[in-house]
C-alpha cells in the first residue's frame, strides 16, 4: 500500500478539513493514518494545539483504540480473524500458519462480518472468504 | 439482457468480483447489476439472469465456472450442474419472512427508482403526513425492540427524546456490529441502505432531531462507500437536506468510522467515540436519551431495528405484530455462521426453533463432523448444547434457558470444539476489549481467564471452578456495563452445559 511520507505540513492542511468537525480527534487521528500509514508521534502535540486539546487527551484516544499504530506499516498488512465463528473452522491453525510464514505483517482481528464463510483474513484490505495459506499468498503478490 | 452478481462483501470475498468481470469479458452487451446479496450465502456467488419467466439462478458460481455457463446458454435459463431453478423458488430463502431484508439481494441498492418500485419511501411520506404522537404510537403498537441486543421498545425510547426539550437532537445509528457470528448489519446496509436512511428519517421526524449519525465499524469499508453514496444520493434527490421530501422537517447523516473497539458497540463508549474521545464507558443515569451525544437528547438504534420502521409505518403495527410469540414481534434476522454447511441469513418470525434453524437451514455442520455447541448472541452469548435444540428463539425463551438473543448470531461448533478453551476465550476476549473503566470487567477478565486456565492445566480444579464462578458473579453483578456483566455468560454456560470439559487433568 502508497502512503505518503510524513510531513507535518500536509499534516495541517488536513487538518483544516476537519475544522468545522464536532469532536474531531479521533477523525484527525484516523485521517493522519490514512495518509501516512501510521499517526506519527508528532501528531500528539500538532492535533492537540490545532483543536484546542491537551496532549494527555489526543494520547488518550491514540492508544485506546486497536485500529491506530504509531509505527510506518510495512509492505503488506495481513490481518485474521481469530473470533468465535472463525475460530470453529480452524482459525487458529490458520493464524499460527501464515504467523510463521509472514511474521511481523500479521495481526489478529475480531470480525469482518464474514462468518458464514470463515475462516475470514484480509490481505491489504481485501476481504478473503474460506481463507487459507495458499489464497493469502496469491493475494499478497 | 441483465444478469445479477451481487457486490456484498461476504460474495466479494469468495470471487464475485471475478465472477462479474469475466461474465462482462465473455459479453460486453450484459447489464450486470451488482445486487447485495439474498443471503444464501453458502450458494455465493449467486449469479442470476433476467428472464421472462424471473430470475433464474445459478450458484455457487466460481470464476472458473463462466465459460462453462455461456456454454449452456445460461441466459436463457439454459441447464447447468449449478442451475438452481427460479431464485423465488429456492425452498432455503422461499420459506423465510423477509420483512426487514425484503429488498436486500432483490435490487440495485445504490438505485434510488428501484427502491421506490419495491415499496421504498411509503413508511416516510405516511410519516411527513402524520404526527410526531402517531408515530411513535405506531413505532410502540407495533411491538419493535431494540435489536442490537437489549429488545428495549424502540417506541418508549423515541418517545422520551421526543419529550426532552432541546433545540439540538440527535439519531444515532449503532452500525458498530463487533459481534463475532453477526453481519446482518452490514448485508443491510450493503444490500438496501436506503431502507436505513429511510428508518433514521423517520425517527427524526417523529423526536424532532435535524442530525442522525451511522457509526460504522472500520472493518466495514465496502458497507461504508455504499452507504456514503446513497446518502448523496438521498441528498440529491431532495430526500436528506434542508427539507426533507420538500416538507418543513431537516435532516441529514453523517458517517462516522470506528477504529476497532469492540466496546465502541456498548451504547455509552459510542457516543464517547462519536465526540472523538476514548470510547470509556458513560454511567447511567443520565439515559443517552435524555443526555446522550454531545450532552443533548439521542435516539440510539441498531441498523435492524431502524431498517424496520419504514415497514411498520407502510404496512401498520398490526402487520409486524401478527408475527411472533409473546413479547418478541415480528421478525428477527439470524445469522447463521461458524461450523455451519448453509450459512448465511435467515429472517423469520421469533419462535422458529433452535433446531429448526441449524437442521432445516443450516444442514449441519460444515464439516461433516457431529454437531456439538452453538452460541447464540455473540462473544457475550451462552453456549447450548444439543439438549437444547428445542429452545424456542426470542427474547424471553433464551433469557430463560440462560442465555440472551443479542443481535441474532448463531455460531456452530462441531466435536473438536474444546468448551474449557472457548469459556477461556471468552475472558480474554474481555480482557482485551474492556474500556477499563471498572475493576469487575478490567481485573476480572484477567483473573478468569487465569483460573480457567489452571482448571484447563487440572490445578485444584474444584476449588478454582468455585473460585471462577464467584469471580463471574462479582462480574455480573458489580460491571459497569454488559461488557463485564455478560462475559460470565459463555463461562458460565459452558461449565453447566458441558462440564466434561471441565474435569481438569481427569478429562
């Protein structure tokens, strides 16, 4: 996946997108990840004196939420589902496969509402049905 | 000529994309039309052609299987291995009372003249043409509860926001479906989310609210452009706006992402969420509808729960009432998933029979193996053995088998499921998703799942299964909110319903 490379002054023209937001932090946050793939720690203080915030709060928010990261991302992002419905189809076994194959990429999620047709993954946002090492290779290439 | 592929995430994920773009390959002339799906989501990719006679289906479609359709001159309705017939005359979907779903899977959903043909917009103009009372009379007549898991009666709830003065109201829809065995949510919104705008509009007319806000869980992208696109849509026509269907009333929607937070679901860590700030839990009092999103009055509704009203106001309270049993009405949309040969949704009148669901529609396990467990509303739901089977599904039966219906998800195990590993789970689950805010849920996970642990490893298990079911009694009773208070529900069901998982080393 693009992402563009940190910059804190496209950081404030996107947040002045937000300025007319109520409650606009964890929208500020989600933008700055969308944009560079991660919240860079400089964030804390730029959306904190932008909206008018505490540091403390803006931290607050960055590190409540699963979705956030404060490191660059690498190449690919692989994420299984490893809730109840995925669970009974072998999720797990699936999970410690493609762990030992691609490590650092994986994270574990809890649901991407496909749990008819589990075991669910994603492969750089794209939603795999009856997932399974082989299909999450192809669609990692 | 049109041939229908549907475009829901769970028919994407298994090559309707692929389906669709070889179909157009083969035949450029096709109309494809990129439906939600019917909810067969075992016979996915479900494609169908438009024929004279109907829809003919075909299913399920692979890519590699669209050669081998034009071969058999698919088009015309021509015979195949994966021919099903007329799509109305599947017995699997043929059976069911689509009530809330009836348009999802039928039309396109981003086709604001196709949802007007199939009953679309009635339940909002009888609303502009009425009062705020009536509505919420007809909301409350006609026996809607709240189906994000509560069953609270969506009538009283509106009926206080309409009574709370205030200048500034809200509707928020609580899209935030993180229940593991549940995406009726998002099939809804993907399929036919016009019906959702249609159920808040409606809402706000009837409380006086000018705002509503989806919170859509990130995990929902597709659902999330869908529903961003019909709600341009909606403004274009003249629909969301300054005067909704040129009426007097004002109205708009406006998404908002979650970011991961399985508590972000719980009523209160939403509208935390919504004003930006970490999704902690609120007290209770003040009620949301009194003091909800930015402290003014809010009408919180699951997706289903909104996407139903439209129908009741078409077609009366009485209409959806003369559905069900006792104090469940109408209808409820399961979810069947997991170990499950023929998944997918299955909306019926409350009272179908756990058996009848996971025999008649799911048609055992996938696996092929013995049915063991299901788990009937989400992480937070009781496991039932197959004892059980006979419970009849609404609110007050399953409460009364101790377990709950929560959103509607029926997730099945097959005989390799190990209940001492998913009761474990269920406190790690809330160990990793609790707000923090109270000890209960944040230090009593934690302990559970210890505990479990060691009965797993056969460390003093009698002594720490009195130990756990103390710990989970402390949860019930002393969370703050259904986060805590209900994760002792899988334990402890698991323990009474399968205690041969429980005997430590002598297993």
């Amino acid at each position: 996946m693009k992402y563009s490379p940190w910059s804190q002054d496209a950081a404030r023209l996107l947040l002045a997108t937000l300025r007319d937001e109520k409650g606009p932090v964890l929208m500020a946050l989600q933008l700055m990840q969308k944009e560079f793939g991660y919240v860079d720690q400089e964030c804390v203080p730029l959306i904190a004196n932008y909206f008018n915030k505490s540091r403390a709060e803006v931290h607050g928010v960055l590190t409540f939420y699963h979705d956030l990261r404060t490191t660059a991302p690498g190449e690919h992002l692989i994420s299984i589902c490893v809730a109840e419905a995925c669970q009974s189809v072998g999720a797990r076994a699936l999970e410690k496969e493609v762990k030992s194959q691609f490590g650092a990429e994986v994270t574990d999620s809890y649901c991407f509402g496909n749990c008819a047709l589990g075991p669910a993954a994603t492969v750089d946002g794209k939603l795999i049905g009856r997932a399974t090492l082989a299909k999450i290779k192809k669609a990692r290439t | 000529m049109r041939v229908y592929v549907p475009a829901d995430s769970a028919a994407i994920s298994i090559g309707a994309d692929e389906v669709a773009a070889r179909i157009a390959q083969l035949d450029p002339s096709i109309t494809i039309v990129r439906n939600g799906s019917r909810g067969a989501l075992w016979l996915e990719t479900l494609v169908e052609v438009q024929t004279q006679s109907g829809r003919i289906a075909y299913g399920p479609v692979m890519p590699e299987d669209v050669q081998s359709l034009f071969d058999s001159d698919f088009l015309n309705g021509g015979a195949h291995p994966l021919a099903l017939g007329k799509s109305d005359d599947i017995q699997w979907l043929a059976s069911q009372d689509r009530v809330t779903f009836a348009r999802v899977g039928i039309i396109d959903p981003l086709s604001l003249e196709e949802y007007r043909q199939h009953g679309g917009l009635v339940g909002l103009k009888s609303a502009l043409g009425s009062t705020s009372e009536s509505i919420i009379d007809e909301v409350t007549q006609s026996g809607l509860r709240g189906r994000g898991g509560a069953g609270f009666p969506a009538g009283i709830k509106w009926k206080t926001v309409a009574q709370t003065i205030s200048t500034e109201k809200y509707i928020c829809c609580n899209a935030d479906e993180g229940d593991s065995g549940t995406f009726a949510d998002r099939m809804l919104i993907e399929g036919d989310p016009f019906t959702l705008i249609e159920g808040m509009t409606i809402a706000a007319i009837a409380v006086g609210a000018t705002q509503g806000i989806v919170y859509l869980r990130s995990e929902y992208p597709h659902a999330i452009s869908v529903l961003q696109k019909a709600i341009e849509n909606a403004r274009e026509f003249g629909w969301l706006g300054a005067h909704v269907l040129e009426s007097t009333y004002s109205f708009d929607i406006q998404i908002r992402v979650g970011a991961g937070s399985y508590v972000c679901g719980e009523e209160t860590a939403m509208l935390e969420s919504i004003e930006g700030k970490r999704g902690v839990v609120r007290a209770k009092p003040p009620l949301p509808a009194i003091e909800g999103l930015f402290g003014q009055p809010t009408v919180i509704n699951n997706v289903l729960t909104l996407s139903t009203v439209p129908m009741v106001l078409a077609q009366g309270a009485a209409a959806y009432k003369a559905r069900g049993v006792g104090r469940s009405l109408g209808t409820q949309v399961f979810q069947l998933g997991g170990n499950i040969a023929r998944g997918g949704i299955v909306e019926k009148a409350f009272g179908v029979t756990l058996k009848e669901l996971l025999e008649t529609y799911g048609a055992g396990t996938l696996s092929g193996k013995p049915f063991r467990a299901v788990q009937i509303g989400g992480p937070l739901g009781a496991y039932f053995s197959a004892e059980q089977l006979e419970t009849s599904m609404d609110y007050e039966s399953l409460i009364a088998a101790g377990g709950m219906l929560g959103h509607g998800g029926v997730v099945v195990f097959d005989d390799s499921v190990d209940l001492a590993v998913q009761a474990k789970f269920a406190m790690e689950f809330c160990a990793i998703e609790s707000c923090g805010k109270c000890a209960p849920c944040r230090i009593g996970s934690t302990r559970g799942a210890e505990t479990i642990d060691l009965i797993i490893q056969g460390v003093r298990v009698d002594e720490n299964k009195k130990l756990l079911l103390d710990l989970c009694e402390v949860m019930t009773d002393g969370s703050l909110c259904a986060m805590g208070g209900l994760t002792p529900m899988p334990v402890k069901s698991a323990m009474a319903n399968f205690p041969s998982d429980f005997l430590g080393a002598a297993k």
